[in-house]
C-alpha cells in the first residue's frame, strides 16, 4: 500500500499528519485496503456513505465509520492527538510516561493514561511467538524494599518468569516475559509452555522446582547461577526491565504490571524494525475488535 508513514522523525511526522482529516484518510486506506466487507451482513458493494470517510453497504444500508469496529471506535479525543500519543508512546526507544504524553499532547493525564492502555493491548499481539534454540529462563521478583521480607517472599513483590533467546556472541535474540503466581514447578511449567518451544534447548539455575521440570522429561540444563553470570543475557535484561520500569515510568500497581511488561517486550522484541513500528501499531488498532476499559487490562496475578 502506498502511503504509508515509515520513520522515526517527529517533523516528517508532522508533515505527514497535519489535522484530523488527514489521520482520518490514512486509517480510511488502510481499513478497506482489501477490499470493501460490510460487518452487518458481509456484502462486498459499498459506496460513499454521508461522509467522504463513511461506507455505506448496498445491501443493508449500514454506514460505517473509518474507526468503526476498531480500537479507534468511542475515542473522544480528536484522532490528531490520537496519532500523536501513539507516535510518541512507540517511537521513542524507551517510551514516555502518561504525565509526560499528556502535557506534550494536551490532555488529561487520565486520558492519555487510559488510550495508552489501548496501545498496549495493541503491542500485546506483537509479542506471542514462542522463542526457539537456546533459551535462558529464570525468574525475578518484581517491587520496592520491603523490611522483614528476606529472599523469595511475595508478601510485597510480584514474580515474574523472564525466558530470552540466546544467540550466541553475547548477543540476544527476542524475549518474553510473564506474571506468575508462585515459583512452584507447575506454575514455572505452565509459564514456560507458554513462552517458549517445545524443541527449545532450556538452561536454567538449580532452583528445585526445574529440577523437578526436568524429571518429568523436559530438555533442561542446570546450573550454577553463579551471581547471574551463567545467564548473562538474561539477567541483563531483568536489570534494563527494573530500570526501565522505575526511569520511564517510576512505579506501577501489581495489578497492571503485565501491561509495562508487554511493552518492554515489545520494545526490546521490535528494536531492529523501529522505522515502521509506528504503521505496524496503527494496523493492530485497524484490525483489533473495540474494547471498553476493563477489557484492556492484561490479567495479572496479584499477590497479597
């Protein structure tokens, strides 16, 4: 499709988008870019509906708006400052935080707190694949200083389950990560069902809930974790995680930590295609189903 916004440039993105017509033409292009559906009946003969951006079907006489049916659809805010939130919350290597977004955009913190839930669920679908080869995997502990709590206690911290492909040369390929409940051997099990292959080659630390992973005839490697340095490449990522997450953001509630998590790994896991992470999100906002609030937080295990 021609057209189409590549780069990082905040000036070439602002020749680009100029007002709210031409973000409204951009996701007309991009909506009906295969051809015309109509979502009531699934007729295929549309004309113009009672605007230039509206299709209307010919069958039912449905008219559909350009952000219909997408994660667009009950946004208030003018698609301009839509765009700009998306461009600024993406484009930037290591993202910006809600207060920022909204005095850079002009609106409520609250506002851009909340559409920036909306870009998340977005940057969810990115980061699904199962990682391959070899892979390290440990687990963290995610919260402040808590007196009196002393090694893996969850009474104050969230766990989380950290797998990343190592490519060798000390370099790393893509990552995943992910809330869990305990750091029992079948919820570590659970979590690496769904973060990594099955013919994956898995190096872990002795903790004994992988010894017992093992036992029950998983392909996994134990070892001395040696202060991390046997799993460099991922504990170097637990430690840009929790700098991240306290630089850009300062703090997050238990409650939506898998959200900041999705985006971490879909930063990190997107690194090599930044030109056109901004087209790639705007195509999952095209082709996501509309969503109400509640609906776009990632569930997320709380412990208390």
């Amino acid at each position: 499709m021609d057209g189409l916004f590549l780069g990082l440039s905040g000036i070439d993105f602002g020749k680009k988008f100029r007002n709210n017509r031409d973000c409204a033409e951009y996701l007309y292009s991009i909506k009906w870019a295969g051809g015309y559906v109509c979502t009531v009946c699934g007729c295929t003969s549309g004309i113009k509906g009672r605007t230039s951006l509206h299709r209307r079907c010919s069958n039912c006489k449905y008219d559909e708006s350009v952000t219909c049916n997408t994660l667009f659809h009950g946004v208030r805010m003018p698609l301009l400052k839509a765009f700009h939130l998306i461009f600024r919350t993406v484009c930037k290597k290591k993202g910006m935080s809600s207060v920022e977004l909204a005095t850079e955009v002009g609106v409520q913190q609250k506002t851009a707190w909340k559409f920036k839930l909306k870009i998340k669920n977005a940057m969810v679908q990115e980061s699904q694949a199962k990682l391959q080869g070899d892979v390290q995997v440990d687990e963290t502990l995610v919260g402040g200083y808590s007196e009196g709590c002393v090694g893996r206690s969850l009474e104050e911290k969230t766990a989380v389950l950290i797998a990343v492909e190592d490519i060798g040369g000390g370099k790393t390929g893509n990552i995943r990560m992910e809330v869990i409940e305990s750091f029992k051997a079948d919820i570590i099990g659970l979590g690496m069902d769904s973060m990594v292959a099955t013919n994956a080659k898995i190096k872990t630390d002795e903790h004994k809930s992988y010894g017992k992973l093992k036992k029950e005839g998983r392909d996994i490697e134990m070892t001395k974790s040696e202060k991390g340095a046997s799993l460099d490449q991922l504990h170097k990522q637990i430690m840009c995680f929790k700098l991240w997450l306290r630089g850009t953001h300062h703090k997050c509630k238990p409650s939506y930590l898998q959200t900041y998590i999705d985006e971490y790994v879909f930063r990190f896991n997107s690194r090599n295609a930044r030109v056109s992470i901004f087209n790639s999100i705007i195509f999952k906002f095209m082709n996501a189903v509309p969503k109400i609030y509640v609906d776009l937080i990632v569930p997320c295990v709380q412990n208390t």
